[in-house]
C-alpha cells in the first residue's frame, strides 16, 4: 500500500518505541500487559508462546490502546510508561488518526465490492464504540549467534485478531501463505509502502470472500539477521460489542458465499472483544497447559500444509 501518507508518523512511531523499550526492565513490568487477555501494555520477551509446543517468543512490544490515544488525557482502559505518556498527543494520537483514515478508505472499497448498504463496515468500526484497536510498536533483538539460532521462527504461521493490519516493516523477515500455496513468499520491505493485512473479523463478516492472511515472521535474511528487527503496527478491530458472523441479511453476494461453504461455520456467537481476549489469553506461556492452548487461540487459520 503506497500513497498511505503516514511516513513521518510512522518515524515518530518507531521513535517512541525505541525510547520505551530503552526504559529499565523494572520499570516496564509496571505495565505489563497480564494474563487475563488484555492487549493494551508492554509485553517482555518470553511472556508468549509461539507455537503449539509452547516456544517461547524473543520479542518486546508496547501497545497503546486507540481509545486510551484518543481520549488522552484521559484513561479509558489503562495507563502507559513515561515515554509513551509524552509523546500520547503529538505522535501517538496522530498516527492512530492516519491509521483510522486509510482503514476506513479501504473498508469503504470492501464495502462496495462485497454488495452491502453504504457505510456498514464503518459502522462494524465506529470510532467512538470502545475496542481492541491498538498500535503496536515491536523489537527484535539482532541474531549475535547465527549457529545458535537454529529455530529460524519468530512467530509461527496465524491470523490477526481484527479487521485490517497496517504494517510498517524496517526489516525483511515477513511471509505469508496465500491459500492454495505450499510455500512461503518473503513480504520485501519497501520504503513508503506499508502491508495491509485482512483479519480474521472481515473474513467472518464477508462469508470467507475476504481470506484473513496467513503469516509468520522469520529470523531477517542475510547479514540484515545482525540488526534490530522493528515493526509497528495499527489494529484495527471491530466495536467491541458487534458479533462476529457472516452479514448475509445485508448482501445477497456474502448469502451466496456462505451457501456453497456449508463445512465452514461463520456463526461464531462471538463479539469482538470476546474472540480478541480468547486469542491473546491463549498465547500467554503462564495460562499453557499444553497443545490444547494454542489450538484455543486460533483464529480462522486454514489447514497448513508448508513448512
């Protein structure tokens, strides 16, 4: 995705990151994101599982909540260490905004192409309705021992949790499986181009017309394994209260896609913010009790067949 014109406050972004994760461990814990399924906070390395047989993650995040960026002063669902607290305002703020602005453009597309009544994935995505929108800052520590690092998976193949992921990448190391693949494509990093991921949610509500992308991030190719890896992220997720189905009262188009899936259940019961505190609950390594956790976080993963 080009043109999206959120270059500087992606820069300032990454800014805060570093300033945060440069803060002492101590400090940060005050902060953390706990066990009981909330996103929102700083997550330390080893605090996630990356795989069914309970890998431990080697990544740092900070996540700010949308609601809590918008609000601020304010704190609507937590509060923020030191360094994201002064830039809340002049960096946070403005590229939650960029983030909502292009999310909503494309989801107008979507909305078109999918046959539904004007405006009805916005309003899945109300601003003003608390939700599990968040930025996510990421650090990934350089690989010092190439022959040590023989598990070249930093995070194993998933789905994202919401709607739609608008990813800034400083680092190869992203791939993805589209369906109907058996390998994986590197995801190059392109200055001024940003990823833009389907979750999970806009594959629910499209009857599967919309296929959330199947991803993974590996250990950076060549010499670019020997730098920090950042990534920054903007979530966006549906209201939290709004049900996670197929919308076929809408769209005779979604209607139709759902008949010819009649092995594919896109009635989950489901709101937003119960299928999101699911997904994050079950990568926590201190709620594991074994495989069965992992498979209780999945998301709309197909069978995988790569490796």
């Amino acid at each position: 995705l080009k043109n999206h014109g959120a270059d500087q406050e992606a820069s300032n972004m990454f800014d805060m990151g570093a300033e945060t994760t440069a803060l002492p461990l101590e400090e940060l814990m005050k902060f953390e994101q706990g066990d009981d399924g909330q996103s929102f906070g700083y997550k330390k390395v080893g605090a996630n599982a990356i795989d069914a047989t309970g890998t431990l993650d080697s990544i740092e995040f900070i996540n700010v909540s949308k609601d809590d960026a918008l609000a601020y002063p304010q704190v609507v669902h937590r509060t923020y260490p030191s360094t994201v607290n002064a830039r809340m305002e002049k960096t946070i703020a403005p590229f939650v905004r960029k983030g909502l602005e292009v999310t909503y453009v494309v989801l107008d597309i979507f909305n078109d192409k999918l046959g539904l009544p004007k405006g009805t994935l916005e309003r899945l995505h109300d601003m003003e309705e608390h939700s599990c929108s968040e930025t996510r800052c990421i650090r990934g520590p350089p690989i010092q021992d190439k022959k040590a690092a023989k598990n070249p998976i930093i995070l194993d193949a998933h789905t994202d949790f919401g709607s739609l992921s608008f990813l800034h990448n400083r680092l190869g190391g992203l791939q993805v499986l589209p369906p109907g693949h058996d390998e994986w494509s590197y995801i190059r990093p392109i200055p001024g181009h940003a990823v833009c991921n389907i979750g999970d949610a806009l594959s629910l509500f499209s009857g599967g017309i919309l296929q959330s992308n199947i991803h993974r991030v590996v250990t950076p190719p060549g010499v670019q394994a020997e730098y920090e890896r950042w990534s920054l992220v903007f979530f966006t997720r549906p209201g939290n209260s709004k049900v996670f189905r197929a919308l076929v009262e809408s769209s005779h188009i979604i209607a139709e896609a759902v008949k010819k899936r009649p092995d594919k259940n896109f009635e989950t019961g489901s709101t937003a913010v119960e299928w999101f505190t699911r997904r994050v609950k079950n990568r926590r390594i201190r709620n594991r009790t074994g495989p069965e956790t992992w498979a209780a976080g999945r998301g709309t993963e197909h069978t995988l067949m790569a490796v």
